[in-house]
C-alpha cells in the first residue's frame, strides 16, 4: 500500500544518511557549537542573501513556532494568526503553554488578507478598552499555509508594511516552505522571504531531513538570551551535529531546492490523476498537499489500497481528503494511484 | 586531538545508522505511531520486566524532565531535587518555565539522603504556615547523580519508601542510567530500578544514540492526556521512528548495557591513568565521569593534546576537572592519555 | 453630570462601610481565618442551601476567573467560553497567561448554546486529530452575560447536563449574579445557581462591595491546596477581614438581593425612558446593563451631561451604547436622564 | 487577650475610614483613572522628591512582587535574592508561576552582601556553561528585611553599585516599608529609598490600610503596557478609588511616617520589657518586628494571655519566637505584657 497521508512517513534523504555515517565518529563540540552547524550556517546565509543572519537550529515545527513566539513577544502580548494557523489549532496549546494569546483573523484559502489584518489593529487600538486586552506583539502567517496555498509577493509586502507600521515582527512559519518555492505558483524565492520578514523557519522535517527546522533571524535580530531561551524551552539539542549535518547537506548543491522541485512533480501528477477523473477539489492548492473531494464509494475502492487523511465529512456525505506529495514521492506510487479503478 | 570533554561527541552507534538506513524508505505513520516505537517499547518492557508500562520516546534530557515533572505535579507543586541536581542548575530555569519550583536539599557527593528528605518534610508539614509555601510534589533524583555516583539499592529503597510515605512520586534521571547500572558498584539492575519509582527515563542522547530519550512509567500510571502534554511542551518528534529504531536497536541483543560497559572499561582505566600519575580525585565516581584535580602544570601540559572540562579552580589554585568516556571511547585516546608527559 | 459608564462607580454600601468602622480595631488574624470570613461563608452556605459548600474570598474578577479556572484545568487543558466572554475578551490574556487556552464557541445575545456545546464536544471527539489539541477541562458561562442577558434555568440544566455527561465542570461567573438574579426574567434563584453548576461566585464588586468575589464549590468539592493556590496566583488577602466583612454584610437581612433589586428597578425605568424616546436597543437585556442605540445628535445632545460608555458604531453612523444601573444609581439621575432633551 | 502575632490584625487607620466614608457616592471612573489615585500620586511623587515618578497601586504583597518582577525580566531571566526573601520562601511559588526562577544568595540576618552578589555575579559570567543556565535579571531585597533589619544608606549604595555594573534593576519590598524608615536605626529616608533602586513599593497593607501597596518607578522607568500587565496578573482593582483613597490619606500631613514611628515606639517599649526580664534575642531587629527567645516555661505563663508567633524549636527546647506591633498597638499591650509574671 502506498502512503500519501502527510509529508513525513519516510527517513530521510539518502545523502544525509551518508553525510551522518562518514562523520560519525569525529568528535565536536554539543548544542549547535559544532563545525556543521557552522557550516549550514553558511551555507544558509548565502542561499538567503543575508551574511548577518543569526540562525539557530531547533528539531520539530510546535517546538519552534512556540520557542519563537515566546521569544519575541512581551509577556503580556498575543500573536496574530489565521483561524486555521498551525498554532492556532494543532499545537496542542503550547502558545498558550507559554503564557500568549493566539488573536485570530479570518482565513482565506488558509491565508490572511492584508487588509482584515489592518482593520483589526485600528479597531483594536480605536476601542479604548484595548488596555485592557492582549497587546498584539507579532503576526504569524505559514508558506504555504496548512491548505496548501501560498502567499504572492505582493500580499507579502502588504502584510509586512502593516507590520512595519506597527511595529509588529512578521513570522513566517516555513515549516513546508521548500514546497512553497517550488510551487509554480510562486513568484517569490528564499531570498525574498527573508527580506519580506523579520524571522522564518526552513523546514527540515517535512523536506528530507529526519528533524530540524532552521530559524533564521535574517537581519541579525535574534533577542538576547536566545540561545538559553532555546534551552529553556527544553528545544536545545545536545548533539546539535544532527541538525548541522543535515541542513549542511540540505544547502549543498542546492539539495534543498531540488527535493522540493521532486514533491511539487509528484503533487502535479497527482492533481492530474484526480482532474482527470473527474474529482473536484477543495481548495485549488498549488503545492504539495491537494484536497480532492471523494464520494463515499471512491473512498470505499481506495480502501486498503492507497493510504490518505479525511479530514471533513461535507453536508452532501462527501468527503474533503488530503493528499501529501513529498521528496520521497515515487512515480510508481502515483502509477499506482492511476491504476485505482475508481479515478 | 582527543576529546573526553563529555559523552554526546560522537553520532550514533553504528547499529543505529545502519538501521536507519535500511528502514529509510519505510513508510510509517508519524508521532510515535510507527511500528519502530511499537517494537522498542515491547523491547524496553521486557528488560525492566514490567509488562504494563507506560513508555514514550523524547528527544534530549531537558525537554524530558520539564515535560515529566510538569506533567506530574500539580499547580502549585514543586519537585524537591539536590542542589547540584541537573533541574536545578543547568536547565536554563526549563522547571520554572513550567511553573514549578526545584525545592533544593543538600547534595551528598551529588546525591540525595533519604534522611535529608524526611526531615525536610517532616520540617515542612511541622510548619504551620505551610500553606504559603510551594507544596512538594514529586522527588527527582539522578542515576548516576551529575558528579558521577550512584545510588545503592538501599539508598533507593530508603529515598522510595519515604516518598510512598507522604505519597510523592519518585522520578529518576536516567540521562545516562547505562552507566550507572553498568558500573561494578551497582547493586541495582534496569529492572530494579523500574521497581523502585514511578516513573524513569532511559537515557539514549548520552548513551549511543544520536538523541533520545525513553520514559517509563513502569506500572502504567502516566498521566492521563500525556500525549497532549508532550505535544504542549514541543517534545512530540514528527517522525517518531527516528526514535523508535534507536530505542529498537539499543535494546536488541543487549545493545544498551554492552555500550554502557565498554564506557565503564575506558573509564577505569583512565582512572587508572591519574591514579598511577599521583593524580587525586575530587570525588570518588564509580561511572563514566571521572573528577580529576590537575594542577595548573599538569593543565599546560594537557593543553592542546587532550581536551576536557574544567570545572572549577580550588582556592589552592588547582583545579577540578571532568574526563567522560562513553560508548564511542577508543583505547587509543586512553593510550594517549597514558603517553603524555605529566601524567 | 450623572454617570451611567458601569457598576462600580461608587463606593460601598454605607451598611459596609458601618460595619468596617465598629470592628476596626478588633484584632483578627489574616488570610480569610477570621470571625468575619467564617460568618460569612455560614450565611452564604445558608444562602445557597449548601452546607458543605467549600468557599474562598477574592479580590477582584479577572483575578477569580484566572485563578478558579487554573485552579481546576489540567496543564493541558482549555476552558470553554462564547466569543464575547469575559475571560476571551477583556481580561488581558489572565487566563493564557497561566498556560490554558481560551476555546471559544458562538455566542446568542451573549449566551452560550448547549447545542453548539454539544455539536463542538462531539466535533473535537470525532477528529481523530484531537490529541494534538487542546483539550476540553471546563466550560465557563456568564450570568448575566457581558451583554445583560440571563440563562433560564432550562437552559443552565442543558448545558449542565452536556458538561456532565463529558465530564466537564460547569464554572458560572457570577461578577453581576444579584442582578441577574434580581431580573423579573429570571426563573432561577441563587440556590438554583449553586445547583446547576459546579463552582461559581458571587460578585461583590459591582454590587454593594469595595472589592470581593465570594468563590464557591457547592459541593465541597474544591481542588486540593487551593488556599495555597490562590496565594500563588497572588489573589490571597492579608486582612481577609475586608473580604468576610463586605460578605457578611452582604448576606445579612438579604442585602444583597435587595441592592439587585434596586438596581433592576432603576434599569426597568432607564430602559423605559429610552423606550419612550423611541430609542431602540442593541440587544433586549433584562437585567443592569442597557444598550440603547443612539444616533449622533443623540450622542452630541446628551454629551457632557450624562456619561456612559460607546460600545460600538454601527455601519450606518448610529452608536451602540451602554448605560449601566446599580445598588448606588439614583432616582435623581433616571429624572435627569428623563429632563435631557433628546429623549 | 492581647494579639502581637503580625502588623495586621486590625483594620485601617481611622482617617481612611472617614475619608472612604466621606467620598463613598461620589462617582469617579474605574481602574485607577480615579480622581483619588491621582492625588495620592501626586502626594507620593512629593514625598519622594521623584517628579517623573510611574506609580501603580496593586492590592497586596505577594501579588506586587510577582507582577513587579515579571513584568521587569526577561523571559529566561530569574530574580537574586537571599534565602530567607520573602518571594523565596512564602509566597507559594508565586515568582515561579509567572516563569523565573528564584536565584539564592546566603542572607546575613536577613540581608542581602553586596560582596555576596558580586561574587555570585562573577562567578555566575566566569562559568562557561553560563548560557545554559537562568540568567540574572533583577535584584530583590526588602526594607526591612523579613528579620526586621534594615540596610544602611552605604550597603543599598554598595548593592545599586553592582545592579548598575551588572545593568540589573534594583527592586525593594517596602510592604514594611515604614517600619524601616521610622527606625531610628535608618539613615535613608524615602527619597533617598527611590534614589538607590529602580523600582520599589511602599506598602499601605502592613501600615495603616484596610490593602494596597504603592509600585513606584522613580525615573518614569515602568516597562511599556504595565497597565496591561497588571491586568493580566489579577492584580487590577476595578474599585482604585479604595487604593486611591487610602494611600493620599496615608500621604497627607505625614500621616504614613506618623504611623510608622508609633509602631517603632511600641517596638521599642516591647523589646525593653523583654530586655528587662533578662530575655535573649533571636536577632537584634531596630524595627516593628521583634524576635525573643523563650523558655517552654515562659511560652506557657504567656499562653492565654498574649497571642504571638513562634518561629522555631532551638535544639535547646528554647524557642524563637516573634512580637509585631504596628500603627495599631495600644499602649495597654504594652502594659499588659509587662504585667505578665513571667517576664
């Protein structure tokens, strides 16, 4: 049976497979103060453009956003978010854990407007009970949201001039961000995300590595204390060379890029086998996560065949399902797909 | 240059990688769901001989104490540890993130008395204005400790029957538990150990695997909601398997206790080396861990060749030292040692 | 100018502040172990017809809700509450700020739906997601709510029976219980309160009080340490006195009731002079707080003569207002309302 | 029977009565907008010769340094402060709740060294593990201390020294503040207090009112949205006008110094009668609190007759025990005890 459930069913890329073995008895230094880390570094801040980035390298999507998060607020400030943001729903609380409001806007396709975001900071500072409420201290948006969808440049600038305004720092949780850029669909490059933000993430996990996301504060701007707040949050890793390893591989030959390339491939083929049959879609998402709409009996015929997630049940007895593409995406399991009777 | 400055230097046991590259293209599901974590945790139950535990893997040591203790104690609680307890020193206050005070007793070469313990709380509840202290709430000890010793059964025992007493849970930092049980001073097994608390984890990070660690709640009495828990506290790995198959690895064919020993061996013959040298000891450890007291000659004369951990300067101007070996400890870092000038 | 902006524009009541003045000097020891304390909670538990009721006296209202619902939530839980809850709106992120997060569910004139209740448990149970979430620990309703409507008692009986049936207590903000009770609309008495839910309080500061909020447990069944937890929150009174005395009082000769009355009394007449005007009302409250929709020569023609506070402006230029009643308002300041040309 | 067990047993000055009293209808807006909190600001900021002055009243002790304190660190920074501090020992981990941890200096006699913290200062940055652990990010004594001693003008010069080398904001716990000041051991007077710190409260609670303490921040120095803060903590009065009204009576004609000597007479009157008797002293206190040695024999012929505290068994069966007088002391105490056979 082949998987599509989610972008993180297998290991990890070959190439850090080998990376880890042919190091794995130098000895270095712990908690990211070894020659790897240094070298991702580099070769991260050269990817991004931006030589003054500080960059630190935690292991799982949750434990960022909320080590981030918490790291840039003021203790009584609450962090901006679609209704559907990832911290907004499926961090078990851990923003809140951490002692902040999650202040929610609408979402469309996933993303936030520019303009609800405008609208909310002058009603919240045109109410002069607003001392009385949680201070916003940040705005978190995703690329590409948890629907797949992506941000074009344009609505990335607008977002981040509100901020500026308002001296909000713009988050960007790029948990899938390969799959964003790789998009077709996308009109900005990691080197634009860095400029258009004051801090993201480049997913690991979901991207050929086994863990990691790397943080990256592009002007330098890291708060102080950082590091022991990373620690704090029980986020730092003693054997920090698993994280180096793998995002010095990731940034080498451009690997980073070329995975993303594959998972978006696949995802098109994948569209393709469900327009083709017919399926309409929930959300027309141009990365690696498609949400075709099934009937209970196209359910039922991939039963046992072909793994995916359901997500809603529609009022018609429909069904919205997701299907992730990843680096490690076969041809023969969209072959496979193709070969399924019902589509 | 050879380095004895801690026990995370190196990657992972060979067994491990090999593992993870065979398995690599597996598909499995996330979170600790994969049938890897399945195994381990059957693997784990049968050597501490407790058929009904609880088990959950984490990635490092903080996160694990701040995730367990947090998870235990109940508001206003706080956990009672040594002074020189790892929770109450060098976890960056990830306890009092939490919300919890480390209520601290006297350290006995950095281990907890049993009568200590009982005439805190004995002091405790005799104290009418008790209510406006922070309640205790779980008992944390380390084994080995953090200068290297070990409890013995009796100690345990002691400290356990106390705690059953005022009815605290007894929580075991484990972080490096291989050595500790692989030590010929301990009288106590994995098994024993699992008998004697409520909850323990099994230190991998430290102890051949690239991170990791497994806690246990031997008689099945996690708290209920623990998955949410480790999720809130960003702890919950996405790819569990990574996880799971060090943990399957460590403990097929008795992995875990073979590399626990073997960094025993290394380490009493370094013992050995600075004995023979004249070389006193800051404190007598039966582990991995041995405390040196160099001179500031002996120190030059190192410099450069073997590094080490300095951790403090004596007011007679010399200086205690930490050399760890580990799993990956080679003979010819001892032999080197052994060939240097002033030892 | 005769000010209408809220409840608690005034001092005591003078049968209060009489009481604090004979029992001055008499010497009473601190933290609510007091004669005055333990008298009221005798007439309070009388009252309420619970003589088991467990009961705590607090300070003020946000400090309540933050310290009963920390109190009662486990670490990894979150409390549910309508969108225009107090907790979710205007208490600066309290509750966050000990680590739950606030789940919020539609709102009905400020009242929460047992159906929205039930379709939103159902919902959570049935995404097999949910251990990712926060968890469900409590449901918090007001009475009256933010908006001056009241449950009947049919309506608390559902929702009650929902929260049982998952297991979750039903915590009733009570900041304006007298005049919700107070209300010809009300078929529930105070007893009844105590009934339906499973920890509630009566507020003391906007009715009669210079500060106080009596906590309740109905059933005596308070979270164990909670004296020590409300100390933690920093919600302990060293001269508990000033709280037992206000209760008393309060409960003494059914003060407490009577100071609701007349504070329904005056809204039922403020409501009818706008009535009279032709003014219509934002929401039909039956209780304090009056929300009469004025159009700006209104708004101008009553400024400087009348204060009360601008909740909203509506798309069409008119302004939601409130004008809110007490045990202090005067017949002299309904008159002068009456004498404003306007209305 | 006479009560010398704390400085709060009664309840408030009179002429705070009669001005609560006198003021009672008349309707002032809430949270501290006040015209009340107004005028006791403006009194305050003369009595401490500090123009620019941010002052806050909270309502009481514990609650004032867990929101001072939290709302001045950094998120992984913890407070220093001695071993027997108040926010150390009794206030049931109220300073951990909000995140910080609690760094402990050796006290002598209740105060803190400056040598101490330098020390711990130095050694804290010559450790290189540093990162690793909480970072010191305030300063906290009291004055008096929990002893009833007070700091000379030199040792808070000597203290503020190192905070300003170190960049750490020096807090002073005045809640007995006048009680140190009317001291004729003090050779700082309350201006001189607001020019040695960057924050500190005087307390009203322990001085003469019903509750309330006075944060100030001498140089308009209080961190940006306290206001919220304060909100967010609990610790936010709707009624000010009862903290308003209380502290600009405390501060009209001197009224609060007045007060403090009285207690500092009655102090010094009590302490002869136990000199006289030939009674030891526990710990030479020039303040309000007073701590005797006492026989088993002399705890008995007391008992009935005069409530005090006892702090502690001596292993002698001697026992420390603890007299406070306050603004509220009676000169017939005094005579009472002195009429005691036993002494």
């Amino acid at each position: 049976m082949y998987s599509f459930t989610c972008d993180y069913t297998e290991g990890a890329h070959p190439e850090i497979l080998k990376r880890l073995a042919e190091t794995n008895m130098q000895q270095e230094p712990g908690y990211g103060e070894d020659s790897f880390c240094t070298e991702a570094k580099t070769r991260i801040r050269e990817a991004i453009g931006c030589p003054n980035a500080d960059i630190f390298f935690l292991v799982g999507g949750t434990q960022t956003n909320s080590t981030v998060i918490d790291g840039m607020l003021e203790r009584c400030q609450g962090v901006l978010a679609v209704q559907t943001g990832h911290i907004a729903v499926h961090e078990a609380g851990a923003i809140e854990f951490s002692g902040h409001k999650v202040l929610t806007l609408p979402q469309h396709e996933g993303k936030m407007d520019a303009g609800d975001l405008e609208a909310w900071l002058e009603g919240f500072y045109a109410d002069e009970t607003y001392p009385h409420m949680v201070q916003p201290g940040m705005v978190y948006i995703s690329f590409p949201t948890e629907y797949g969808t992506i941000y074009t440049r344009a609505e990335l600038e607008s977002i981040h001039t509100i901020c500026q305004k308002y001296k909000l720092p713009l988050f960007i949780d790029g948990a899938r961000l390969g799959y964003g850029l790789a998009s077709p669909a996308a009109d900005v490059d990691m080197e634009g995300i860095a400029h258009l933000c004051d801090v993201f993430y480049i997913g690991g996990t979901k991207v050929g590595a086994l863990c990691g996301e790397a943080v990256i504060f592009p002007n330098g701007n890291a708060p102080r204390h950082f590091f022991t707040h990373i620690k704090m949050h029980g986020a730092l890793l003693a054997k920090g060379r698993l994280l180096g390893i793998q995002f010095a591989t990731l940034f080498t030959n451009n690997l980073y890029l070329k995975l993303s390339k594959h998972a978006i491939e696949m995802a098109t083929k994948l569209k393709a086998v469900f327009e083709q049959a017919g399926v309409p879609f929930y959300i027309n998402s141009p990365t690696n996560q498609q949400f075709p709409i099934l009937t209970a009996e196209q359910m039922a015929e991939l039963e046992g065949k072909v793994a995916f997630e359901v997500w809603e049940k529609l009022p018609d007895g429909r069904f919205v399902t997701r299907f992730a593409t990843s680096w490690a995406t076969k041809q023969e399991a969209i072959d496979f797909l193709i070969s399924c009777r019902s589509l």
